[in-house]
C-alpha cells in the first residue's frame, strides 16, 4: 500500500484500454458457484476486491487459479459458511446469499462490511430470498438461510437495488418454479450477470429492463465469459480530463453506458464522441469548464452514484456553481473535506453539497476514504499544484492501476510506497 503524489496541470492526452468491470466481475464470480463444473472468466480485474473474492470462494471450497486477467474456477463440494472476518470487510459478500441457498441449501455468515458511504442494510436481499422460497433468521450479527431447494415466487423490490437482484436472481436461476421480479435495477452489471449464466444454462428473460423472469432449471454448466470494460473506471478518467484539459481515447468500453456522464460533460464544454462499433470514447477538453448547475445520482440510467465524488471533483473548476445531490447514499459526501483542504469551495449540508469552481486549486497531503472518493481525489489533483493522496487501498478496490492508466495519459503522477526512502522534496 502506497499514496500517490501528484503534479497537476498537464493536459491528457493518448489512448488506454479500460480494465474490466469491477461490478460485473464480482457477482460474476460468485455466479460461478452455481455449477460443479470449470468456468473461465476473461477480463477480469486485478483489483484488490477481485482478490478477496477469490479469498473467499478459496474458503468455501472452490478451486481458482487467477494468471494474465483470466479467472479459472471450480467449485465441486462447499462449505456453507463464508469465512466471517473476510466477509465483514467486503460489502459484496451478501451475493452469497442465494448462490449457497441454491447450492448447499443453506448458509451462515455476518452482515457484510464494504465502504463507509451510507447505511447498506441487506433487507430486501432477504426479503426478496424470503419470497423465492428461504426461511432466514437474523440473530443481531448472523444471517442465517435455508430451504429444501428454493422454489421461485415474485417480488417487488421498493427500490431498484442493484445487489439484492443480483443475489435473487442466483437464488432463482435453478428453483423448482418460476420467480417474477419487479421494480428491478436495470444497471448494466446486471445485464452482464444475466448473459452469464444464460451461458451457463439459465433462463432469464428482460434483464436489463424493469421486470425480469427466471424459470428455474435443473442444472447449470460450466461456460467461458469475458466481463465487458468499467463503466466507472472509463467515467473516471473522461472526467480526469475535463480537468487536466486534452484529448484522450478510451477503449473497450461499451459507450451507451455512460450516457448520463457523457451528457454532463458535454454541458461543461467537453467534446465527447462515441463509437458503438469500436467501443470507444474520445473525450476533447479546452480545460475551460462551464457549470453545470444540478446533478442528482439516481438508479440506472441517471448519473451514478459511484461518479459522484469524480463530478465533485471536476465541479471544483467549473467556471459557476454546481449543486450535487447523491439520491443512492445519504452519506457520501466525505470527500467534500478532502477537496476543501485542496483548496476547493465547497459546503456541505444534509441535501448534498454545493461547489463553487475556481481556476485552481493548490493540493496538499489528503486521504482516499472509499474507493470513488479516493479516485475523485486523485483527478483533482490534476488541475492543482501539488497533491499526496494518502490511504490509496483504497483506490485499489477498483482501479488496477490508477497510476499506470494516467501516466499513460501524460499525468505526473508516481507511487511512493512507505519506507522507500522517496522524499517529498524530489517532486517539488
Ligand atoms: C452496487 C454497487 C455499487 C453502487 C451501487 C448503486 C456492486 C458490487 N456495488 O452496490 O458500486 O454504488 O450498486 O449503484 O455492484 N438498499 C436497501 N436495502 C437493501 C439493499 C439496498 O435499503 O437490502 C438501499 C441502499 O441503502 C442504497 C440503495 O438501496 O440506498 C441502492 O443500493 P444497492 O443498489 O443495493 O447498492 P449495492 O448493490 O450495495
């Protein structure tokens, strides 16, 4: 673990390919549970949530073997029960939930951890297993599932929850009936989920649209899958260089998934153009950034929640002021601090923030504190002076190599892992 340190104001410019996405791979691989059978997954990310989903299904049994961004998996017998301290720190350890149910017929473990950036209860992931056929009792810090194999049913999510659908859904691919889900999140991830296992033999119809329909089947078989790039990620750097300025080009990512990003960057002056034959976005940037007065995260396909604290970070240079209101996380506005000791005008209430652009910021030493906040910092730093983003474990969550990808772009931008003997003064 290391902190970036970082020398703003070159323009970006260059190609990249995008990692595969993180929120694909990750239910993806518990997906891959569901069969006894090899499954090959390609373009998955060397993250390090990647990693300890590999840890986690190790424990329970299944044989993975991770080389070159191709996972191997195996799963024959499993445990019911996913080692506890790995789950408590990783939020997508809920997604075990109905993969175990429909495998061993049971499971125990903690409410998962994750980032601090809301209260991320699990009641409609157990509500919605509870509906297809799960008895579950919680005791105050276990869950506890089980059936005599789950036998579909219907359910209407009250809100659009991209985890508890991706866990029903595994729960149902092979229950003994049919389940009916409405009210369904239509994010792209779970479209990916939902190609995979019909790979694997599964019978889903209207994924990626508000209602979708499992008939449960008997068996399902090993297949080879490749994840499709990360939308947030690619989202990432597009707003990277409407703060550096430049012209950069961003492949293997599917461009139709960042329209809502797309969108405000081409109000704040970005040129922005796709391609959907090439999976390509090129981003165009003067480095002058016109406001954009409101954004509201909301559910799939409005402005994510998971570009939030990257858009906060490029509204510190817009020419205005900018209103942000996360609808997904009440609390996710940590990173507001960390750019006010950059230099930014910000203030936060309980509805959001409100940022004030200025023409630069001066940098300074500040801490990642989630994933997307911890990136967010990391692009502004390329419009200031001089920044140290400390506490990037963080960052690795999601990004492979945020360092490489920028660089790449023209960034300077270096690791300096502790005790390197690096001294601040050299990037001075
Ligand atoms: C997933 C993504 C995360 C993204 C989020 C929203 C993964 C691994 N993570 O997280 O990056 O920020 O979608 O796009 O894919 N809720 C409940 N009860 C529940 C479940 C959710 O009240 O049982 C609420 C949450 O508190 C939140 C909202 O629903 O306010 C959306 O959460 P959800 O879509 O479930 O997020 P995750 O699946 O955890």
């Amino acid at each position: 673990m290391g902190e970036l340190v970082i020398r703003g104001q070159n323009r970006l410019s260059g190609k990249i390919n995008i990692q595969g996405s993180k929120n694909s791979a990750l239910p993806i691989i518990a997906a891959a549970l569901l069969t006894d059978e090899a499954v090959v997954i390609d373009n998955c990310p060397a993250i390090s949530d990647v990693f300890h989903m590999q840890k986690i299904i190790s424990r329970l049994g299944a044989e993975c073997i991770f080389k070159d961004g191709t996972m191997t998996i195996s799963a024959g017998r499993l445990s019911s029960a996913p080692d506890f301290e790995y789950c408590r720190q990783f939020r997508a350890s809920s997604l075990f939930m109905g993969v175990l149910l429909s495998r061993t017929g049971c499971f125990v473990m903690p409410y998962p951890g994750g980032c601090h950036i809301g209260s991320r209860p699990v009641n409609f992931h157990i509500d919605g297993l509870r509906k297809t056929g799960a008895q579950i009792e919680e005791t105050g810090d276990e869950i506890i599932g089980y059936c005599g194999g789950l036998t579909g049913g219907e359910y209407v999510f009250p809100y659009p929850s991209v985890g508890a659908l991706e866990n029903i859904i595994m729960g149902a691919v092979c229950a003994k009936g049919k389940t009916v889900l409405k009210n369904c999140a239509m994010e792209p991830e779970i479209v990916d989920l939902c190609c995979f296992l019909t790979r694997m033999g599964a019978k889903i119809y209207g994924a990626g649209g508000k209602t979708i329909e499992i008939e449960g089947v008997e068996k399902l078989h090993g297949c080879r899958y490749t994840v499709p790039g990360d939308r947030i990620a690619a989202g990432t750097y597009m707003a990277a260089c409407a703060i550096a300025g430049g012209n950069i080009c961003i492949g293997g990512i599917k461009p139709r998934r960042l329209d809502a990003v797309t969108n405000i960057l081409r109000k704040t002056g970005c040129h922005v153009f796709t391609d959907d034959k090439t999976d390509e976005i090129i981003v165009l940037s003067d480095g002058r950034r016109k406001p954009v007065a409101y954004i509201r995260t909301g559910p799939y396909p409005e402005f994510p929640t998971d570009m939030q604290a990257q858009i906060m970070a490029a509204a510190a240079y817009f020419s205005g002021s900018c209103r942000i209101w996360d609808s997904v996380f009440e609390n996710r506005y940590m990173t507001a601090y960390e750019l006010k000791a950059m230099g930014a005008d910000i203030t936060v209430d309980t509805d959001g923030v409100t940022v004030r652009g200025l023409p630069g910021l001066a940098g300074g030493r500040v801490k990642a504190h989630d994933l997307r906040g911890g990136a967010a910092l990391v692009i502004a730093a390329l419009g200031a002076d001089y920044t140290v983003v400390e506490q990037c474990r963080y960052i690795e969550r999601g990004y492979e190599d945020i360092q490489r990808d920028l660089e790449q772009l023209g960034a300077d931008i270096r690791w300096r892992h502790a005790g390197d003997g690096t001294e601040e003064s050299e990037f001075l």
